[in-house]
C-alpha cells in the first residue's frame, strides 16, 4: 500500500512537471505574452514582474526559475491588480469555490445513486421511467442554461432562495444544484444500469436462495457492488465540477476561484492563469489518487501494492 | 421410504416480448428422503426452470407457475408467499449453481457469506457463526478454513469456490439440495473430487439431492433415479439400472447412443442426436420429439403421447409402447448394453395422462 501510493506519488509529480512546463511555453508562445513584454504595463507591475520573472533573463532561466517557485507555493503576483499575488487570489478564492464543489458532489452522488437505485429496483415501472425522464433532462440540459432557469422560476419567480451572491447557506443552493445536475444525472444512469447488471448476477440469485429477504439482498449483496463504477466516476466527476464552477460562478457572482480564473482569462492576466492551472491539475492529480485508493479498499479485487487487477 | 417432495403436474411459463414460453409442460416427479435424482436432458429442456420453481427462485414476472403443484413434506408450496419462502429457502431446500466463479459475493468473504444463513437460519450470534463456518469449511474439504474463512472468493480455485457453496448451501441442514450441473465448470478431477464430497456429505447429513446434468457419465455415479427431461417434459424416468440397460424412449437412446464411454470408444457411431429442441412459445402438435425422430410413426405428428409404466419405478412417454406400435430395435450402441432387468411388468401398462 505505502509503496503504491509512493510510487502514485512520483507518477504524480510528473504529470505535475509536464503541466507546468506545457503552460509555461503555452504562455510564451501566446500572443502579447506576458514574457514578450510588448505591451505597456504600469510601471510598478512591471517591476514586479521583473523582480519575479526575471524577464530580462533567456528563457530557460526563467523556466528554471519558475519551477522552482512553484516547487516553493509560490505562483508570483498578478499581471493585472498591484499588491496582489495569485497565492492571495487562491487563498481567497478556492475556500468559496471548495465549499460549493463540495455541496455539489454531495448533492450529486446522493441524489444520482439514490435515483439509481429506485429506478433498478422498480426496473421497467413509472419510478424507473420518471427518474430516467429526469436523468436525460439533467444531461442534455447544460448547467448554465439550467441555472438560469433556477434563478428564474426559484429565486426570482418564488422568491424561495436568493438570486445570486455569496452570503448564507440559501445562497449556495441554487448554484450547487445547477452545478450537480449533469453529474447527478450521469450518476444516476450509471447506478442503475450498474444495479441491473449486479442484481443479473449469479450470486445474487445465491443470495435469494440461502432465504435472505429482498431488503437484506439489496443493501449488503446488491449496492456495494453495483456502486464500484459510482466510485470510479468520482475522478473525472471532481473534474467536471471544477470546469463546471467557472461558468456557474460566474452566473451567480459567486467570488471563487473559477470566477477568478475567467476573470483572469478575459484580462489576460497570464500569471494568474498560468498559477491557477497548475493549482487545479494539482487538485484533480490529488482527486485521482483519492479515488484509485478508495476503489482499491472497497473492492478486495483490487490489489492496490501490485497496481493489478488480482485474479 | 417416506416421499420428502413430490411435484405434481408442474407447469411454468415465461412472458416474452415473442409470447408465451411454456418450459415446463406437465412435469411431475417424487422424491424420497435420502434419496439422488438425477434429471439430465439437452440446454433449455426445463432442467433448470424446474428445479428452481421448486425454490420459487424463478424471476416472477416474467415468469409464473401457470399450474401445478410442489408438495414439500405434503405442504404445497405454490401458494406460498415470499415471506415464507424466505424460511423454507437455505434451511429446508437448498441449492448450488453450476458456476462458482460467479455464484459468490466477489465482494464478501467466504466466511461472511456462510454466517449469513446460520445468522438467518439458526440464529446464532456472529462469534458462533464464524465457528461454524470454519468446521464447515473444513468439513467440505478446504485446507487451514481459519485463515480461509477471512478471504475473499477470488483468493479461492474453482474447485474450492464449488465447496465453499456446498458449505454454505448445506449450513442450515437443508433436507433438499438441489444441484444445478454443479460440476459442469471444473476440470474433470476437479469433478470428481465435488462428486465424491457430495456423496460423502449425503451419507453424513442423510439429505436428498436432486442432480441436474447433461453428462449421463455422472450419473450413474451419483443418482439412485434418473428423469430424462426434453422440451419441457419428463419423457422417461427410472432408475439408474432401467435408464442405462433398458432404455425404452427414443431420446433416452439417443442421449446413451451420444455418450462416450470406455467400451465403445473407437469410432463407434457417437451419434448426436440430430436437429434442434423444438420452440416451446409454439409447441408442436403431438410428440415434441416427433420430428427429429427416426422411429416417428403417424401418429406422434398428431397426438401427444401418454405415459406408460413399465416397472414399478419405470415410465416412459412414447407412441412406442402401445400395444399397436411396431416393434423397433434401438441404435447399436444402446442396444448392446441392454439387458432383462427381473422387476420389468409383462406388458407395459397406460398410466393416466401425465402420471
Ligand atoms: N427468465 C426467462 N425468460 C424467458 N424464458 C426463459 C427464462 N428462463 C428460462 N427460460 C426458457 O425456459 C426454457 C428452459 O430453460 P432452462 O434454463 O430450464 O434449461 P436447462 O435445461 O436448464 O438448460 P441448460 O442445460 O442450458 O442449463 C428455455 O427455453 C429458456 O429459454
Ligand atoms: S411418441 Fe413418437 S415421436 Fe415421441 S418418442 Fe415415441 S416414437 Fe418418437
Ligand atoms: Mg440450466
């Protein structure tokens, strides 16, 4: 276990490495880089960009030097707003955006898996066809069209939550649902193809015939199974929240760290883009490692030290 | 010998989107205590469909017993609910399946899935369980069952899997295990192994076993009876000794003439039988067997059969018994195993229609 996760780790680092260095010649490469220093900038960002950036420097000095930041945390000031660094714009930011990521993927999972579950269970009845109607409406819906249409009907229409901004629980409601729809209704279909798949299976039919009842059949033999490919979703589902976050944050002027980067990208504020990249590849590297462990604990199968399916 | 199950003109259909599939057509059968059953036929006879209306185990929809009755210790368990099935299932009548790669939990140790039925079943706590389930363990055969017992199926071979579910089919005592081809997915040591721990498991518990297979080789080791299944029907039914050397139904020849075996080994004729099972949404008019029959007279294109009693415990359904039926000799290979067994009636006698 110590030794794959050790190994996972070196793994990580790499890609780690990779990105960075694909975003720092991406940057370089862009037009009106930030390197190229064609543009006219107030002179006290420009001073902070040379004491940083070292732009007077050939670029593999600068390469280097960036690196070695980064390996200290330290992802240099910003192209666009004096005395302000990105370290302080993801301290401010990534709280917000955590919290409302986490209520997503909560809402997510236990709507989606519950879904699941009671449309397997009820396979071919009205609970199945009405939870299906609802999962293709929240895949085919985008999350920004839905969003509004929460702010419309929920909030402006009703008046039962806030419209936008980030102040109480109310207020994280609605942009958490817009955030989980897409995502709850993948887990959804998921759960339940993956319940009927199980409930298929032999052993379930072992199950029936050592007399246990239906409740005890679908709680210890039936869901544990059938939610392995759930947990499997977690990886690329972290990641569709965090794509998802920068236009939903931007809906509900919400002050995240997805709104930030949008920002960023429409001021061409290339060192905040560049440090909150590499911040969000380190999050989904982290993300990854999480699930592969969980998935190597609830399925015995898995042999997590061999990195091998154990037949 | 008291009957411990009798099954009594069984019918099962299956609603499919092609219409109604009648697999079970009028089957009926007993069963003593102690006593191995074995039911051979070809895939999609019924073997399966019976043995596991007997546990009510078949998926209900699509599926239903349209007729019949299943008398467990003379208490029909037809009109039974699922409640109560869940105290007859694993405690009165048990069963093994035919894949133990996939029969077990893969996500439950083997011990766990044992404890389940003695929780169940006997009511016993966790501790005694586990207890339990390590002497079962080693009572099915399975080396160091302390350590085994804490494992998970894959840690396991296909042999030890297979005794690992006779353990926890045999936990509660069961007076009924159903095999279904039990060891149709092991190599043949393997095979025997399973079929000489049954056996063995038998005498200790004194429980019956009804034996599904399509391999005629097994059973003469392990059944006392043998009922021939096709299309849905018991078309022969006796015991070992009348099924192997005085076979009187033309598919029971056809399964024996299809049989490899040590006499007969160098090309002689291992005649498959020819054509396919017929479609049990349309059965055919009259024999199902008619037409891949070559002993077919007129009359089986017509009418179905009755059942004629040939002995005490030997009943076949063929035209072929009637007292107007032309004689006809039985293949070659069938035909030189044969022999007068003392207990056979003068003349074959009509029972009534479905026994
Ligand atoms: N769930 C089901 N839905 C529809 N038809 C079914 C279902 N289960 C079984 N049948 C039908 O019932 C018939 C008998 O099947 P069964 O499984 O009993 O055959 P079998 O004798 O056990 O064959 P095998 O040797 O392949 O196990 C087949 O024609 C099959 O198509
Ligand atoms: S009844 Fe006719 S068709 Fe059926 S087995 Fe006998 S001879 Fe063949
Ligand atoms: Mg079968």
């Amino acid at each position: 276990m110590a030794k794959y996760i050790g190994k996972r780790l070196v793994y990580m680092l790499l890609s780690l490495w990779m990105i960075v260095t694909a975003t720092f010649f991406f940057m370089r490469i862009a037009p009106g880089n930030p390197f190229a220093s064609e543009k006219k900038l107030p002179p006290e960002i420009e001073a902070n960009l040379n004491a940083h950036f070292g732009l007077d420097k050939p670029w593999y000095a600068q390469y280097w030097e960036y690196l070695v930041r980064i390996a200290n945390w330290d992802f240099g000031p910003s192209f666009k707003y004096k005395s302000q660094t990105v370290n302080d714009l993801i301290n401010e930011g990534f709280p917000v955006s955590f919290l409302l990521g986490m209520e997503a993927i909560f809402i997510a999972v236990a709507v989606g898996v519950l879904l699941g579950i009671i449309a397997a269970l009820k396979h071919n009845r009205w609970p199945d066809y009405t939870a299906m109607i609802v999962a293709v409406l929240g895949i085919s819906v985008p999350s920004f069209i839905m969003a509004s249409f929460l702010q419309y009907f929920l909030a402006i229409k009703m008046g039962i939550f806030p419209v936008a901004r980030w102040e109480s629980f109310m207020h994280s409601v609605l942009p958490a649902v817009a955030l989980a729809s897409t995502p709850m209704a993948f887990i959804a279909r998921l759960t339940r193809s993956s319940m009927l798949e199980v409930l298929a299976n032999d052993y379930i039919k072992t199950a029936k015939s050592k007399g246990l009842s239906r409740g005890v059949i679908t709680v210890k033999h039936t869901i544990r199974n059938a939610l392995l490919p759930v947990v499997t979703y977690m990886g690329p589902l972290t990641a569709g929240i965090l794509t998802g976050s920068f236009v939903i944050e931007r809906i509900f002027g919400i002050p995240g760290l997805g709104a930030h980067f949008v920002t960023s990208i429409n001021n061409r504020d290339y060192t905040v883009i560049m440090g909150v990249t590499v911040f969000y590849s380190i999050l989904l590297l982290v993300s990854i490692l999480l699930v592969d462990i969980a998935y190597g604990i609830i399925d015995p199968r898995i042999k997590l030290a061999g990195g091998k399916k154990g037949e | 010998m008291e009957k411990l199950l009798e099954v009594k003109n069984l019918e099962v259909s299956f609603q499919t989107y092609g219409g109604t599939v009648k697999a079970v057509r009028g089957v009926s059968f007993d069963l003593h205590k102690g006593e191995t059953l074995a039911i051979v036929g070809e895939s999609g006879s019924g073997k399966s469909v019976t043995s596991q209306s007997i546990m009510k185990l078949i998926p209900m929809p699509p599926g239903r017993i349209s007729g019949g009755q299943i008398l467990l210790n003379g208490d029909d368990i037809v009109p039974k609910t699922e409640k109560q099935m869940e105290k007859i299932r694993g405690k009165e009548i048990s069963m093994i399946f035919q894949d133990p790669m996939t029969s077990l939990n893969p996500t439950m140790r083997v011990g766990n899935q044992i404890m389940e039925v003695l929780i169940k079943h006997q009511n016993m706590t966790k501790t005694d369980g586990k207890n339990r389930a390590v002497e079962l363990l080693r009572l099915v055969g399975i080396p160091m069952p302390e350590k085994r017992v804490n494992q998970y199926p894959h840690e396991f071979s296909g042999g030890m899997r297979q005794r690992a579910m006779i353990a926890i089919a045999l936990a509660a005592n069961p007076k009924l295990l159903i095999a279904d081809e039990p060891t149709t997915a092991l190599d043949v040591t393997i095979q025997a192994q399973i079929l000489e721990l049954m056996k063995d498991l038998q005498n200790k518990m004194d429980t019956s076993i009804i034996f599904i297979t399509h391999d005629l080789g097994v059973v003469a080791n392990v059944a006392d009876r043998v009922a021939v299944m096709y299309a849905g029907q018991i078309v022969e039914m006796g015991t070992v000794d009348e099924i192997f050397y005085d076979p009187r139904h033309p598919y029971t020849w056809g399964l024996l003439a299809s049989m490899p075996s040590l006499e007969n080994d160098d090309k002689a004729e291992l005649a498959a039988i020819p054509g396919t099972p017929p479609d049990l949404t349309n059965p055919p008019k009259g024999d199902a067997f008619a037409a891949r029959n070559q002993y077919a007279l007129a009359i089986d294109f017509e009418e179905e059969p009755p059942m004629f009693q040939i002995s005490e415990t030997h009943f076949a359904k063929t035209w072929l018994l009637h007292p107007d039926a032309p004689k006809v000799e039985p293949p070659e290979a069938v035909k030189r195993r044969m022999r007068q067994l003392s207990s056979t009636f003068e003349n074959p006698v009509l029972v009534k229609e479905g026994k």
